[in-house]
C-alpha cells in the first residue's frame, strides 16, 4: 500500500508539473512557483539531519513545479550532494544552516573503468553506500575526464552510479574512487536559487584534492539563470564556487575561504555570469579564475585576498568581460593575470577599471599574451611600503594595445612594458 500511494503521489505531481515546468504555461499562475516545504531538526514539515531529508523536499517541490525550501537551523550531514532542481529555492537561516560534508572513503578500481559504463568495481567497498556520492578519476583522466555521480545498486565490490565514465579510467592509471562530490549540485537546470546558508567541506577528513571541473563546495553544470547568494563555503578540498558551461549565473554576497583550490570559478563555456560582492579569501589556487570562453561577465565589487594564486586570472577565449571595483590584495603569485595565449584564443576587450590592486606578490597587473582591446583605467595600483608589489603594470611583448587612463600606480617599476624590446 506503501509503494502504491508513493507511485500515485508520483504521477499526480508529474501531472501538475506538465504546466508549471514550462516557459510558456497555460495561464500566469501555472507559471509562478508556490510550494513552500521547511526542512529542519525538529518542528518543521520534514524532519532530519542530513542530505536525504533535504533532497525529499527538494524533490517534492521540484515536482510541483517549484517553489521554496526553507532548511532551519542546524547542520546538515551530507552523504551526496543536495541536487538542485530547476525553479526551486534553497534558502537556509543563515550561518546557522551548515551543510558539512561527510568523511571520505578512497579505494583503487578492481577493474577497468570504461568510457560509457556506468559502474565500478572497487579493490575495498568500504564506505561506498546507495545513495552516497562518488567521484571516479585518474591520474591522467581527472578535470572533465572524471565523473561525479550517486551510488544505484551494489552488489560485493561492484556498484552501479547515475552517470557513467567520460573517459576510460584504468587500473594501470591509478584508477580510483572516492566518497567525492559538491555539497551542493545542479546539472541541466534553469531557475534556481540557493540563499542564506554555509557549506562546510570537511578537508580535515577529505584528504583527495579535486578540480573545479566536476567538484566544488558549490557546483552548477548547465545550469542556466541559476542565483547563488548569502552562502558560505569553507574548507572544501577543491573550489569553493564553481560552474560550468553555465550561462547567465549570478553570485552575490558570496563568501569563500580557507578552500584548497580556486575561490570562485566562472567555468568555460559560461556566458555573461555576474559576481558582485563576494568574497575569496586564503584559499590556495587564484581567488577569482575566468576559466574558458566566459564571456560578456561582469566581475563587481569583489574582495580578493592572501590567495596562493593570483587575485584574478583571465585568458582563454575570456573576451569582453569588465572588471570593476574590486580590491586584490596580498595574493601569492600577484594580482591580475592575463594568461598567455595566441591571438585567437587570448582575452580581448577587457575593461578593468576603478579597482585596487595593493601589496601582491611581485606585480599588479601582468597583461599577457596576444591580447587586444584592453582598457586599465582609474585604478589605483599600490605597494604599501612592504616591496612585495614591486611592479605596478606590466604588460608582455606579444600584447597588443593596451589603454592606460588615470591610474595611481605606487610601485619601484611603475610599468614594465616588454613590447619595446620585440
């Protein structure tokens, strides 16, 4: 009886979100979400402690269509990611709704895994659940070779996942697996929201460092239109905020810190993303990486500072963005960076303007490779007396123009510009 009310529950709110899953619904109400489902320890609709309760809710207002999710007070124990859903809002009570990643179990693949299966076998099983996350790589097959995915069916050693393998992952490559994944997720999703809450990624227990590609604290995969906000993300073992092939995302207010990898990562392919007032803080690759072909972004108000990185990396295909008041300061391999790259895949027309760049290690700003159209202007680019900026500009021999407009540089090299001697 169970089941079978389950199954009628399902296809009734299947029924339902024939019309309000659509762009164009039938009439104005079916399209404006209006579920409201509170998740928490206690006194709410659904009660629990960790990812499953928090995806039941989800679920349920994702097949209504949408609407809100309201996650209380307390921290979350999450075993997989929180899968978002399109025209869904996530919105936790602040600093005081965690969502802690679980510890990791890591084991060695027992046989090959091939491109297209969906399915591993491990060397130890220990750890590796139904319903937990996994991440699947390599040593030469990681990045967007690897795979994150939910555990199906298990049977010993061998265990059937949601996605299968973008590439052939091989015992001789050091294929593995690993209780790896985003705390929080969207793959193929439009509309949705996640506000007010933390994300807390355990590295103490998370030993595996991961890439932006496939992992982050928070992580959207075409994710189109999607707003993140209000959230915190500390102490992932990867990036903080990544997404990829993503278009018009939106950060806002967003804090990273203390994460092993980039700060936030607008991820290829993604167009015109918008990250205002956020900030990255003490993490160990660039605060802020503009990774392939994002384009027509806007990079506002963002606070970046004592990165192992750069402040802010640019290159690939990364044209037509603009870069305004923002504050980089004492990050480890200097502030802004143009990646070098060949004409047709440099970063070209990008306005960087009324920002402060101060005390980063060696120089300000470093304009490399064939990049065209670049405008710098009404900057202030400063060593404060510690020597460690010890260039203001600099600009490489294959860049192309570059306009310099009412900057206050403070530098011993106020501008090193290596096109002179080509």
């Amino acid at each position: 009886m169970r089941n079978l009310l389950f199954f009628l529950t399902f296809l009734t709110t299947t029924a339902y979100s024939d019309q309000a899953g659509r762009k164009h619904a039938e009439n104005d109400l079916h399209a404006q979400p209006a579920v409201r489902i509170t998740v928490g320890h206690r006194d709410a609709d659904i009660t629990g402690k960790d990812n499953r309760a928090l995806q039941a809710a989800v679920d349920y207002v994702g097949n209504l269509g949408g609407g809100i999710v309201e996650i209380g007070p307390g921290e979350y124990l999450m075993r997989d990611s929180l899968h978002l859903r399109s025209r869904v809002t996530i919105r936790g009570a602040g600093e005081k709704t965690v969502l802690k990643k679980d510890r990791e179990y890591r084991s060695l693949l027992a046989a090959d895994g091939d491109f297209g299966e969906a399915a591993i076998t491990v060397q130890n099983p220990e750890g590796f659940t139904i319903g937990g996350g996994v991440y699947v790589a390599s040593k030469s097959q990681r990045n967007f070779h690897g795979v994150c995915a939910t555990i199906l069916n298990a049977r010993d050693h061998y265990f059937t996942l949601t996605r299968s393998m973008n590439a052939d992952i091989m015992m001789h490559d050091d294929g593995f697996a690993a209780t790896i994944y985003p705390v929080i997720s969207g793959y193929h999703l439009q509309d949705a929201r996640v506000e007010n809450l933390s994300v807390d990624g355990n590295r103490s227990e998370n030993p595996t460092k991961v890439d932006g590609c496939r992992t982050a604290g928070i992580f959207l995969y075409r994710g189109d239109n999607c707003v993140i906000t209000n959230c915190t993300v500390r102490h992932y073992n990867g990036d903080g905020i990544s997404f990829q092939q993503s278009n018009d995302v939106t950060l806002e207010k967003c804090v990273v810190e203390s994460c092993a990898g980039f700060g936030l990562h607008p991820g290829s392919g993604s167009q015109r993303p918008t990250v205002k007032d956020c900030r990255a803080v003490d993490n160990g690759e660039d605060g802020f990486f503009f990774c392939w072909r994002v384009r027509g972004g806007v990079a506002e108000g963002n606070w970046l500072e004592n990165n192992g990185g750069h402040g802010m990396s640019i290159g690939h295909k990364d044209s037509d963005n603009f870069v305004r008041n923002n504050t980089m300061i004492g990050n480890k391999r200097g502030g802004v960076y143009w990646r070098a790259e060949t004409k047709p895949m440099a970063a070209h027309r990008v306005t960087f303007e009324a920002n402060t760049v101060r005390d980063n290690d060696g120089w300000g700003l470093f304009v490399d490779g064939a990049t065209e159209g670049t405008i710098i202007r009404n900057n202030v680019i400063e060593d404060t007396g510690a020597g460690r900026q010890s260039t203001g500009i600099r600009i490489g021999k294959e860049a192309g123009a570059v306009v310099l407009e009412g900057n206050e540089i403070k530098a011993a090299d106020r501008l090193l510009d290596e096109r002179q001697s080509r």
